[in-house]
C-alpha cells in the first residue's frame, strides 16, 4: 500500500466532471493489496480521473447481503457521512433561501443516507418531508435506531414507487458521500434529474486538490478508498458538473479535503459556519418533546445563524435550549 514511481503515457479520457476530452497526463500511481492503480488529470478542472480499464468495478452488493454480514470490501468508510458536522452543513446547504411556506413544499431526498443523519436533522428541525435511500446495511440502522422509513436501493437503481412519489414535487437532492463513488455522475445525475424536478443539489465530496504527494500514502488512502470510490473533483470539476446539469447558480464551500458543492435553480450561498455549527448541536441531541411548528423552527434557527438572535430566557432566568431538545 504506497505510492509508486511510474511514469505513463498521457491517456485519452473524458472528465466525469467537466466533460473535458483530452490526452490527460498522469498523476500518479499506487499499489493497493497487489494491484496497481492510476490517477490521470484533467487537462481542465484538474480532476483527478481512472482509466476504469484499468479498475476492476466491485461495487459491493451490500443491499442483497443479510443483515449483519461484514463485507471484506466494505473498508473504508468516508468520515464525511457520519461527521455532524459535515451532516449539518450539507443538509443545510441543499434548503432553498424561501419562505417558510414554499420551504414546506419541497422534498428532502436523501440518497446514500447512511444513518440517516441528515433525514432526521431536517424532518425534526424542518418538518418537511423526506424520502431516504440507503442500500448498505446501514439503511437497517437508520430504519431501526431513528425511526426512518428506509428504502434499500441503489442510487442508480431507484424504485419506481420512489420516483411515483417525487413526481411533480420540488427536489431538495442531498448527497453527502455519494458522486465520488459513481463511475459516471454526470449520467446518473442527469437521469435522475430528467425524472425528478430537482431544484437543489447539495454533494459532500473528497477534494481532488487535497492530495499531497508529498505526503504518506496513508494521508491520502481514505480520499482514494481503493475500489469503492471512484474520480476525484476539484472545486472547478464540481462547479462545472453542476452547470453541465443546468443548474444555473453554484457555491461551493471549502473545507480541509472536502467539498460542499451546491447546485440550484435560485441565488444560492453556503451556510454559515455559525448556522452549521447550530445544527451540529441539535444534532448530537435528542429531542424529548414535539418541536414546534416548521416555520418557527426555521425561523428561530435561521435568525440565531445570522447571528441575531440570543437563546431564550426561561421564566427562570435560566438559558433555553434553541430548539427544546
Ligand atoms: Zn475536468
């Protein structure tokens, strides 16, 4: 398991992301259990892109093994998809700037859920309706520890009755962990959208750009996750996917190694780190009673992201908790 010196030819590819067709020189290549892997760069947004020739394509079938068998090849799991922080800020990220009453119309889809973080976060603290998709096992906990209605499915392979219920509503599409393990977003995303009206898309992915060769091979091995993730996008490869989708306004916020990339219909900007580090605290909480409405909810906790807004007083003088968790 290291990075290894050789030097390749440039390799005909196509970007996933930005759709570049060119001679795309090599970046770099690694030994992982025996076999050889090798990275190309694009030519244009500096993606880091395989020759899938070359990578053998096991994508586990979790969704089809009982329940409580580990997969050998189940390995490397991304801290990005149970980080509440990172839950926070792309849930957060995939609402709409409407009114409280247009926020209500939307549908949260939550694809690649994993615990179902962000389901939970934004049918308790939204109360807007949420459709969560998680093929791994982890869908069962989700289904079993939060309560969550849990369909077992591939992204790719979205049930009809999943599609019957989107039609006609307005898509809030939440992918925390999930573009870098598809061979081709761009064509998956696309169909998804040729099906569902999808008015924002917000994607958690690993930074292409955050790759040291400079560094260990360990620092990286979690970013590449052998045979389960797939391309790396850089700010510009996720910003150019998005428009290629026609999504007309993009943001992308940027922390160590990860990307938020949020494509929308509207004017769009990314949450604040006050916002984010608010819904990470109601995160690693539990709420003991009903919230209040959807409204005040958003309301209250907005306001107290913009900075305006101090946690109420209790007729005992004493702090209220934001959200009564
Ligand atoms: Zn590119």
């Amino acid at each position: 398991m290291q990075w290894i010196d050789l030097a390749l030819e440039p390799c005909p590819l196509e970007c996933v992301y930005c759709g570049q067709s060119s001679e795309f020189p090599h970046f770099k290549s690694y030994e992982y259990e025996n076999e050889t892997f090798s990275l190309y760069k694009c030519t244009h947004c500096k993606s880091l892109i395989y020759d899938l020739r070359d990578v053998d394509q096991p994508i586990v079938p979790q969704v089809d093994q009982p329940d409580g068998v580990i997969s050998e090849d189940v390995r490397w799991i991304y801290e990005a998809g149970f980080s509440s922080y990172h839950v926070a800020a792309c849930a957060l990220s995939a609402l709409p700037d409407v009114p409280d009453h247009e926020l209500k119309e939307h549908v949260f889809v939550d694809v690649g859920a994993g615990l179902g973080m962000a389901s939970y976060f934004i049918k308790t603290l939204f109360g807007l309706k949420i459709i969560t998709v998680e093929p791994s096992r982890t869908g069962k906990l989700a289904r079993d520890v939060l309560g969550l209605d849990v369909h077992r499915a591939y992204f790719e392979k979205l049930p009809q009755e999943i599609l019957d219920e989107l039609a006609n509503k307005p898509c809030l599409l939440h992918l925390n962990s999930v573009v870098e393990h598809l061979v081709d977003p761009a064509a998956v995303l696309s169909d998804i959208m040729s099906r569902v009206q999808v008015e924002v898309l917000a994607a958690i992915v690993p930074d292409a750009a955050w790759i040291n060769l400079n560094e260990p091979f360990l620092n990286a091995v979690s970013y590449l996750a052998p045979r389960d993730h797939r391309h790396l996008p850089t700010e510009l490869g996720m910003e150019l996917l998005l428009k290629r989708l026609g999504f007309s306004h993009v943001a992308t916020a940027i922390t160590p190694g990860l990307l938020t990339s949020i494509g929308s219909r509207s004017p769009v900007s990314v949450p604040s780190e006050r916002l984010i580090k608010l819904g990470r605290a109601c995160l690693s909480r539990k709420p003991e009673t009903p919230p209040p409405s959807a409204g005040r909810r958003r309301r209250r906790f907005s306001a107290a992201g913009r900075g305006c807004h101090e946690p109420e007083r209790a007729a005992d003088g004493g702090a209220r908790p934001l959200l009564r968790l």
